[in-house]
C-alpha cells in the first residue's frame, strides 16, 4: 500500500483534470447558471469517495449537498460551496473563466480559489487516506451550499430546520484561506458580517435630450449627492448614527492581531499603488483592514456609456454598495440607519432595492479545539506557525451554521496573497493545492486527537 | 403640370418610402456605423435631384456631402448632417431603431427627427418646386456633414478651407426644428456651445475582492466625491472662477424669450415629474432653459453592474459630462477652469479626456432677411406667428459654419415636442413632416424677394 504523499503523487494529474473538470463548469448562483449541473457534479464526487449522500432542496434557491464518512468520537463539519462569483468583465482576464488553465505553476480559472479548489482538495485529501491510512479516525460531515456568493439567503433556515444534523459537531472546517506575503498559513476565526444593496435614483419618464439640463432634474446627479453624504474623502462613513455602532476590537482581538505580518512597501507592489487609505502602513494597516467597517461601490451605472458621445440626460441611476461590518452592527441596523439618513438628508426619493441576503458578524474563539488542531496541522504540514486572524476581511454565513449552533470554526485553505478572488484572473498556485492536501491528512489526524 | 400641393400629395408614398430609406441606413459616427453608405445614399437623392455634387473628404473624419442647384440674386445655405446619436438603450424602443416604423401618425426611428427627417424633405420640397413651379428662385447649397453628434469636430477646417464656396450666402436654414407645445412653430437663432468631455479614476492595477476595502482607495467613491465639487443640490454650479463667465441674457434676448410660451402643467406632465429644479416655472423656467448653462452626468460606470450581487472593489471608473455654454463661455476656459478645480480640490490624480470637440456658443440677428423670411413662410405654411428663439436650448457647429463667415442663420424643421431626440422612441409626425414640405417652398420663395 503506498504512503498518503505517494498516493496523492500517483494520481496527481487526475486531481487536476478533476479540478478542471470542477471549474470549467461555471455555477453562478447570481446569474442562476450551471447551479444544478454543479450540484450533481459535486453530488457524484462526494458518492464516488463513499460518502453517504444528500442533495437537500432549499425553497426558492439552490440545493446543500450534504455528505457524511466515517465514525469516531469526534465530529468534523467541512462548509464549501460550490456556487462562485459572476465572472465579469471577461475582457480582463487572460484565458476565458470557464477554461482552466495551468500557466507558471498557476492554475486559472473563475471559482479555483473560492472556493472550488478547497471543496474538491478536501474530498481529494480523505480519498488519499482511506487508500492509504484505511478508516477515518473521526467522522466528517460536509454542508456544500449553492448561494454562498450571494449572501447565504437560505442557510439560516436550512441550518434551523436540519439542527439534528449538526448536534454532534464539535468544530467546523470553514471554506477558504491562504497563505499570507510572507508565506505563513493563515487560520481565521472570524468573519465581516455584510449588507448589500441597490440605491436606484429616477427621473423623468424616459432618457431625454441632455438640452433639458436646465430644468429637467438628473437623477445621476441626485445619486452622486447622495452617495457623497455617506462616506467622505477622509474615508469617514458619515451616515447619521452609524459611529455608535462600531464596537472596537477587545484586547484579545488586538493582541492576535499584533502578530499578523504586513509588509506594506510589498503589498503597495502588489496593487500597484504609493500608499493605502490615509496613508495607513504596518500594524495601521492590520487594523484597519479587519477590525474596521466599510461602504463599498461595488457597480455604479447611469446613461450612455459606450464608445463616444452621447449627450443624453439619464432618467435612471443606480449603485450597487457592500456594506462590510464589524461588532456590533447588523445588517437590519445599518439598512434602518441609511433609509433614515437618505431621508433626513432630502433624498427620501432614492429607493433602496435589498437584492441579496445580508450576513451577520462571527467571531469564533481564538483557542477552540478546532483552532488548536488547525494550528498543529499548519506547522506539521509547513514547518512554521500559522497566523491565527480573528476575523477576515471578507464575510460569509458562519454565523449562522457556526455561531448560532455554537460550533467552534476555523479557516484555512489553498489560496495566496495574488489569487484574485471575485476578480478576473482569479488563481491559485498548484504547489499550495497539494499542500493543503496534506494539511487536511493532518488535521483530521489532530483534531481526532483533540 | 399638378400644383405644388398636388404633387406633393401624388408622391406621398414614395416620400415616405425615402424616409424610410434614410432611417433603416444606421449612421452612428460615435460608432463608426454605416457612415460610408449613408453618406453615398445622401449624395445620391442629390444627384437624382439634379444637384451638382460633391462628396468632399474630410482628413480622419467622415466626408461632407456637398450639393448646389439654382440660380438667382439671393443663396441660400442649407446646413443638415447624415449623423444620428447611437440608439442604446435598445431595450427601451417600442420598435427597433433601424426598423422604420408609423404608428398613429407617428414615424419612429432613430434619426428620423435629428436630422434625416429634415435633411430628406428639404430635398423633396425642392423636387416638388423644380416639378411644379419651374426654376428656382434662388440657389441653393447644402452642407450636409457626418460629425455633427460628435460635436463636427472638422467642420471649422473644412469651412475655413472651403471658404470660397460660401461667400455669396446670404442666410442660412439650420438643420433642425420643432412647432412646440401649443403647435406654434419654432425659429431657432442660437445654439448653446458644448464641451463634451470625460472624467477618469483609476485605483489599484486590477478589481479586487471589496474586503479590501478598509485599505484600498476605491476610485468609483473618488469620482462620486470630485463629481459632488461641480454642482450642488441647489442646481449651482460650483466649479472655480465658473460664475464669473457666465454673461446675463441681452434685454433684446429676455424680450424675444417673454414671447416663448411654456405651460408649467402641461410640460410636467409630458416628462411625468411633479416640478422642475428648484421649483421653477413659466417664465422662470423658459430663462433657465435657455439662458442657463448646465453640466449633466450623460454616463457613469464603474464595476459590475449586471444582475445580482457581486462584491467587488472596482479599479476605474468614469463619467460622461456635457457642459452647456451659454455668453461668454468657450469650451477651452471651461475645460481649463475644471482642471484647475480638481487640482485645487485635491482631485489631480482625476484625468480628463476630451472625446468631443467642443463646440462654441452661436448667436444669430434676431432680424436678419432669413429670419423675417421665415417668420413670413412660417405664417403663410401655419396661419400663425412663429416664435423667435434667441437660442435653443442645444448645441450644434452654427459658429464654426455662421457666425464665424457672417452669414445669419435661422433653424426650423418637423419635430414637435415628444420628438424625443437622441432617446429611444425618436418620432415626428407625418402630417408635420409634409407641413414642413410646405414651408420650405414657402422659404425658398420669400426669401428671393427679401
């Protein structure tokens, strides 16, 4: 019987051909495209393994695969999801999104880093040890949902009705990760909660001849006034009563984040830019970055924008905004706040269009037994320490499969500093995806442990 | 030999049947569509008019179609442009741009109002002159241009280099016009001028993932806050050193605009608003419509702006501006002045692209022979008095090709006021189209007398 790292060596070349297979199915949960072909796919790679499996309906949204192995004291849920984000603007990247593609040691293509590499490496890492360690020393259960990228509209009920699922769970694997500039894994506790919204400003009952400027009003304008009373050149969110409700990070919290690294001449490099926000560098930096709230324009529109003039007066504008939050902001609070605001400051007229789920802030604790496993893994698996985040930049549904269940979760996965998550040339490096195959052989084995 | 009239009536059809020609022939000089065809179409009918022709090409532009027939003491100039605005948004035409269509009197197409409407019938009254009536009175010559919704960026070097061909014109019929709201037909002596410009923002080297926000300057906030410096909520325009070149209407102007009638209600309602800016009304309202200068927000895009969410933090963004002109601006001082505004504003890193030529502001005699002689056909064509427009509230090249060579102009033609130039559903009325045939025999002849 071959050992875990010649089994994975053996059947290298099948593990991607499987990745590729994964990520040239596009599954844009947004754009409702390929979700059920992805399901099924992910479905036959969980049965394939020996899993037992469930495609579980979600009412008005895309199915949760659902998977159990193995048995043991111990209790491992995995959450993935195998919906990814809208590959636009396809004009940006190098190869097509839905062609996978190795270049340098890279591998590209729309979802490889969220978070299809993960989901199928996990599976691919407890294949290797059934053919080579034989029984799982504990037992894993997956979550696989299909709406992560739009804001987990269904999880929460999907957890509240399946609970008898997850009663036995003791930590939770969660979806993503990466190593940081410096190459140090990154094991995150802790997510932004987020809003997302549409502002929609209207005017007259069509386009018009922009010669109607004088009188006729334009709603691109009324946006632009809006939007610049939410958030200032200093980077304040100005919203009305909004400060109240950031809480700032515990000592805890700041003390985990005094060992996060941040080269900040390295990372200027990488975004191509002489300074960040406010000129904040190092720990500055840090801080900001993950204990800090923001209102981001993610999509702004109004009138002609195609090549050349058009001297056209819009009667339509809009702006699609994230809202990142922190401790102890909800996203029903901040979307209460902003309706207040807009219409004290006279913009009673802008609609706000809530067109995805909102997701509440986790914090997991720093020292669960799932944190610990992870953190003996990562040093097993790279030979140094991982930085433990307690929080991520970004947000997701832990809390309401983590956090109202009260399963401790940590996050860790395949990705780096330049894989382009939500962006064109999204990439993951093909070494970090074997590696993070081994990573999974030695947490299973450390938290069976715990 | 049929009357004029009956003439007329006899080719009704085929007339149509012209426009429809005309209008099924896209020409978007902003999209380098189908320009060479149109041209060719125009200088055809010329020709088939009898018309000496040219097709005179223009260095890096689309040529001009040049056209003279006639004789007599008198010349007149007629400017018209085979150009039309490029059609998005398609989705919101009834019927498709290019696909001629007459429903309740009505004939929709792009272009059918600006100016391909215009441009034929003035070619088919003097046919039906030439059929009906003999010789000309007059000669005639035609500018018909292909940049005119680009701003004729060629038409000041292609005038100062033809020179020769216009020094016996004794007045000038502008490309457009429109009977308005109470059926009373317009006659237009002004023109705003215009520069057409684009803003810029650029962020980091590529779209990132919006949890990056807390660091990473966001260009999209940046043009929203550089935007919010130009005008504010009370309609000012809040540019550096702009007030300062804004000239007040003449006396004799405000006494020409106290004759424009303007039903507040009425126009309301046509638009679908509850008020104008800042309340404004009747007379008000016909001062700031034509005496005012704007900037309007034609176009805005930033990020992703298809369906669903997608959170993302963008890396450009950008606007479409037009500013109107009105005495003593030029388009170079109020470019100059925004770029100092924005450096001043600490908005450096924002660049303007000029996309358009600009355009100077033209004003014309409001008692020149042209005008007198079609104030006289304009009474003899509608039984009643046409208004005088110091200006329109629109731009065009009537300085480069009038004010610039002394020749006085006036423009009059068959839109009405749910035209609805350069949106979708652009339309003109049949019956106004034929009336307009009439008014241009009845041009022709009080203009040989004058």
């Amino acid at each position: 019987m071959p050992t875990f790292d010649e089994y994975v060596a053996q059947n290298r070349e099948r593990f991607l051909n499987e990745l590729k297979a994964f990520t040239s199915q596009p599954s844009v949960a947004a754009q409702n495209l390929g979700m059920r072909e992805m399901a099924d796919r992910v479905l036959a790679r969980l049965q394939k393994l020996g899993a037992q499996t469930r495609l579980i309906p979600v009412a008005d949204g895309f199915p949760v695969v659902y998977a159990e192995i193995g048995s043991g004291p111990k209790t491992l849920l995995i959450y993935d999801h195998y919906d990814v984000q809208p590959p636009e603007p396809l004009e940006l990247w190098t190869t097509p999104p839905w062609e996978p593609t190795i270049r340098e040691g890279k591998f590209f293509a729309r979802g490889v880093a969220d978070n299809k590499g993960d989901l199928l490496l996990r599976i691919q890492a407890v294949e290797s040890w059934l053919a080579t360690e034989g029984a799982l020393p504990l037992k894993i259960k997956w979550v696989i949902e299909g709406e992560e990228e739009i804001g987990s509209p269904n999880l929460g009920k999907f957890v509240r009705a399946q609970r008898a699922l997850f009663k036995d769970a003791d930590g939770c694997l969660w979806e993503f990760g990466a190593k940081d500039s410096h190459e140090n894994p990154m094991l995150i506790c802790g997510l932004k909660g987020i809003l997302f919204i549409e502002l929609h400003a209207r005017g007259a009952k069509r386009d018009l001849h922009s010669g109607a400027a004088p009188i006729i009003e334009n709603p691109a304008w009324r946006l632009v006034w809006a939007l610049s009373t939410l958030k200032n050149e200093r980077d304040e969110i100005t919203i009305d009563g909004y400060a109240q409700t950031v809480r700032p990070p515990t000592a805890l919290e700041l003390e985990a984040a005094a060992h996060i690294p941040f080269d900040t001449a390295l990372e200027l490099e990488k975004y191509g830019l002489s300074q960040f926000i406010n000129g904040v560098r190092d720990f500055e930096a840090v801080k900001k970055l993950y204990f800090t709230p923001t209102v981001t324009i993610c999509g702004l529109q109004s009138g002609y924008t195609g090549p050349g003039g058009k001297t056209v007066l819009p009667n339509h504008a809009f702006v699609k905004l994230d809202f990142r939050l922190v401790p102890d902001q909800t996203p029903e609070l901040i979307l209460d706040l902003l309706r207040r605001h807009l219409d004290a400051h006279g913009f009673a007229d802008i609609e706000i269009q809530v067109t995805e789920a909102g997701e509440h802030v986790a914090r997991s604790p720093l020292d669960s037994a799932i944190v610990r496993a992870a953190q003996a893994a990562a040093r097993a698996t790279y030979r140094h320490d991982a930085i433990v985040y307690p929080s991520a930049a970004g947000s997701g549904p832990m809390y309401e499969l983590c956090q109202q269940l009260n399963i401790p979760a940590v996050s860790a996965g395949c990705g780096y500093p330049d894989s382009r998550g939500h962006a064109p040339d999204e990439n993951i490096r093909v070494d970090d995806y074997f590696e993070s195959i081994t990573f999974i052989r030695e947490l299973i084995r450390h938290f069976a442990r715990a």
